[in-house]
C-alpha cells in the first residue's frame, strides 16, 4: 500500500463561486479522482477555474458501496478530494462513511478549511458565538422543536423556506421574545439576514414563505426557561401506552424529572 494514498476533504461555495480557496482548486488539481455529490454541478464550478478533474458520483444512494470502492483506491495510492454541493462535506451532507472508512484503513484525511453556511450565518446573525450549538435541519413535531428550541446555547440551524413560519410559530408560542435571525441565500446576489424577536419574525413568516435557502439562528433560552426536556416528554407517552391517562402521567414525570412542568409535558405530548 502507498503512503500517498489520502482523502482530501474539500468544501466547496455556498453560494458565490469567488469563495472557493486556492489550497482547494490545489487538491481539485492534483487528486485522481473527485467524488461530489451531483457530477454536473461540480463541472460547472471546476469549468470556472479551468479544473480538469475526474468525477465520480458520491451522494445518499449510493454512499456505502461508494466509500468501500474510494478506499480501495487510497489503498492503492490514489488521492480522492470529497466535495459537496456546496458547503463542507459531512455537515449536512454525505462523507461520513467515507471519513469512517478511511480512519478504519489508517488513511490519512485531511480537512481543509473554507465556507460553511452555519458559521456565516452565525455571525451574521448578532447572536452569542461562544457557546453554540448546530442542529442540522430542524424536526418537524412540535415536541422535538420544543426541546431543540429549549437549549441555553444559541441554535443554528437549517430549515426548509415552506416551514419557517410554523417553526418559528412555536418558538414565539413558547417564548415570544426570544431573539432570531433568519439568514436567507448567503453569499449569494439576494442575501437577506431578518433579526427580531420570534414573535415579530414568526408574524413575518405567517403567511409569506422566505425563498431559497435559510438558516435559523436562535438566541438561547433564558436559564430556567428551557421547555419540556424530551426525554421527559418520551417517559410520558411510554405511560400512556402501558394505559395511564395523559394528565395523570404528565404530573408523575414532572415530580421525578428536576425541571418538567406537568402542563409543559402534557402539552408537548398532545401536540406532537
């Protein structure tokens, strides 16, 4: 086996194609093969730069059987750079296996650096950055929105622009006062970032969906203020499967679980 044989994990722009980084057109140039998620999409931004790269599909479908046949050509010595549509590979995207599998070979992987949508949308959005927290896309029940809006750090998150308004419907139902920015198509010719309150950006978001793609930034709740913990919410609905009545679960979990509120369980177990 050839000791040049590595993984270069090569983020890509989000949006504005003058972002990508000169150590990554680098890696492009020099590896063997480049596995992206969608081949025509990464033509285009390797056509920019006058990159001539061989490409290979590596997307949700296919990323298990792809990775075992990526590794055997780093064993052999070849170098394979990981792309993404757009953004650093793993985060949201497809590359996890692969990374597993490379550390499993003692492949060496190296990470370079470069744009991420959850980290401008931090910053933008004028929200606490030292203690934070990145939670992909958010869920869709209401319950699991409670706990993830429950957290003392500052949330980022990605959403889809149809679910903003409900999303943020039940953070201003929980806590109108809250502080969000919602970050719309960064780096991009429309870039919009929206701050406020969840009351007054939610009431935005009511009827108009946002367009293209958006992060969330939420400011942390207020300590003591965190909602139903979930798995108190979980204890709960296992008791009323075993037959008890919701209410009466409700209040038993809150007795046992520093922090639950009866009503704020019984709420979260109804609405979810």
């Amino acid at each position: 086996m050839s000791e040049s044989g590595r993984l270069v994990v090569c983020p890509t722009p989000i949006g504005n194609l003058e972002d990508i980084t000169l150590r990554v057109l680098s890696s492009l140039r020099e590896a063997d093969v480049v596995a992206c998620e969608d081949t025509r999409r990464t033509r285009v931004l390797l056509d920019r730069y006058g990159v001539s790269a061989k490409l290979v599909s590596y997307h949700e479908h296919n990323e298990r059987s792809r990775s075992g046949e990526l590794v055997e050509r780093m064993r052999a010595g070849e170098v394979v750079a990981l792309v993404s549509d757009a953004g650093m590979p793993l985060v949201s995207d497809p590359g996890f296996l692969l990374v597993q599998g490379c550390v499993a070979a003692g492949l060496a992987v190296e990470v370079l650096p470069g744009p991420s949508a959850a980290l401008a949308a931090l910053v933008a959005s004028a929200l606490p950055a030292d203690r934070w927290r990145f939670a992909g896309f958010l869920p869709r029940k209401a319950s699991d929105l409670r706990a993830a809006f429950g957290s003392e750090d500052t949330l980022v998150a990605f959403e889809s622009p149809k679910r903003v308004g409900a999303s943020l419907a039940v953070l201003a139902e929980m806590d109108p006062e809250r502080p969000v920015a919602v970050c719309r198509e960064l780096t991009k010719l429309h870039e919009e970032v929206v701050r406020g309150s969840a009351a007054t950006v939610a009431a935005r978001y009511a009827e108009d969906d946002p367009r293209g793609e958006v992060v969330l930034v939420i400011g942390g709740a207020a300590p003591g203020a965190v909602g139903a913990p979930a798995e108190a919410v979980d204890a709960v609905r296992r008791l009323v499967e075993a037959g008890a009545k919701p209410r009466a679960a409700a209040t038993i979990v809150a007795g046992l679980v520093p922090g639950a509120r009866a009503n704020e369980l019984y709420a979260a177990l109804t609405e979810g």
